[in-house]
C-alpha cells in the first residue's frame, strides 16, 4: 500500500468502518466508479452500434446530415473538453499533495469549461431549430427522409452526452464545496479522483461522437 494512504495517526475520520486503512477504501471506491464506467461504455456502445448500421445503410443521408453541423462549433467544443481534461487532472493532483488553493482554481476552471460547452451546444441546438433540423412533423421536408435518423442519433447521442455534462457540473459543485471547506488531502482524495474519472470518461465519449458526427466526408 501507497505510504500516503497508511493512517497511523489512529482512526481516519473520513474511513468507513468496513475498510482497514484509508488505502484500501481508495481503491475499493475507484474499482466502483470503473465499474459504473463500464455500464457508461456499454450504453454509448449501443447507440454508436445503432449509428455505425444506418450510416452503412444510408451513406448519402449521412453525409448531407454532417455538412448541416457546424464543424467549427464542434471543434471548439473539443478543445474546451480537452482544457477540462487538463484542470480536473490539476485538481486530483492538487487535492492529493493537499494543495487547498490549486483544488478550488483547477475545480472552478473545469466548471467553466464544462459550463462553455453547454453554452455553445445551445446555440447548436437553437440554429437546427431554426432550420427545421428536428426530427418530427416541422422537419424541413424538402430533404430526404432518411436524414431525420441521422439527427435523430445526433440530438439523442449528443443530448445524453450533454446531460452527462450537466451531472458532472453537479458534482463539481459538490467537490467544490468540499475542496472550500478543506475536506481533501493527501489522505483523503478519493471523491476528487473518483469525480475525475467520471469527467475524463465525458471528455472520452465527445472525442468520439465529434468526428462520427461532424466530420463525415469534411476530407472531400
């Protein structure tokens, strides 16, 4: 066992009496968040499976679909995760040395990251609305049918991510306040790293659904 997660001072507040050092209840907690991720991959994996088959089936709908997004959007977007990526790691490493003022910086960073790409997904969302891009009886009708699957994927796929994203703020919140009220050190980080892979796993899912759902035939 890692030396920083011993608690020889006697009873670490923070440990739950089924564990025997603050080491072995980290691990047990992260083996729990990989195994939610797995349900996670499980579940995108459906709909990238149902993605892959109608993109096979209806290449042209596809490709006329991805020329409607807004490729620059979506990159910037991109970029906006990956910072995210970079301030939430920040945090985990600063709440595992017990740097209290690096916790709350690279915490409210990622916040604001995520909050940004919130932002720039509802102006997405607003100009498909604009231009009868929505599945349903108002979808512009003057296009082939087959393009309602691919923005029907494309609101489900990323309105789920979106959602994901909108849990993960909460739980920034959460961490937040904690790191504020100076609840995590170098032997009790779990909740930080626990939030991390969870955020990291957001990021993971964008970096895909960007170039299935963006890029289509963008080379040609």
């Amino acid at each position: 066992m890692h030396p920083a997660h011993e608690n020889h001072g006697g009873h670490h507040p923070m440990l739950q009496h089924h564990f025997f050092n603050m080491g072995q209840q980290l691990e047990a907690s992260i083996l729990g968040m990989w195994v939610f991720l797995v349900t996670e991959v499980m579940f995108f994996g459906g709909l990238f499976m149902a993605y892959l088959l109608y993109r096979t089936l209806y290449p042209a709908a596809w490709l006329a679909g991805s020329h409607e997004l807004n490729e620059v959007l979506g990159g910037l977007n991109t970029v906006v995760l990956i910072c995210s990526s970079l301030t939430m790691a920040l945090a985990v490493r600063a709440a595992q040395v017990g740097a209290r003022m690096a916790q709350i910086v690279n915490i409210i960073l990622t916040m604001g990251f995520g909050t940004t790409f919130l932002v720039v997904k509802y102006y997405e969302y607003a100009a498909k609305f604009e231009h009868h891009l929505v599945p349903g009886a108002h979808f512009d009708p003057t296009r082939e049918p087959a393009q309602q699957l691919y923005f029907s994927l494309y609101f489900m796929m990323t309105g789920i991510h979106a959602l994901h994203m909108v849990v993960g703020l909460g739980i920034m919140a959460w961490i937040l306040y904690g790191a504020w009220k100076g609840h995590f050190n170098a032997e009790y980080f779990a909740p930080v790293e626990i939030a991390g892979l969870y955020w990291h796993f957001v990021d993971i899912v964008w970096i895909f659904l960007f170039p299935l759902l963006y890029l289509i035939g963008k080379h040609q």
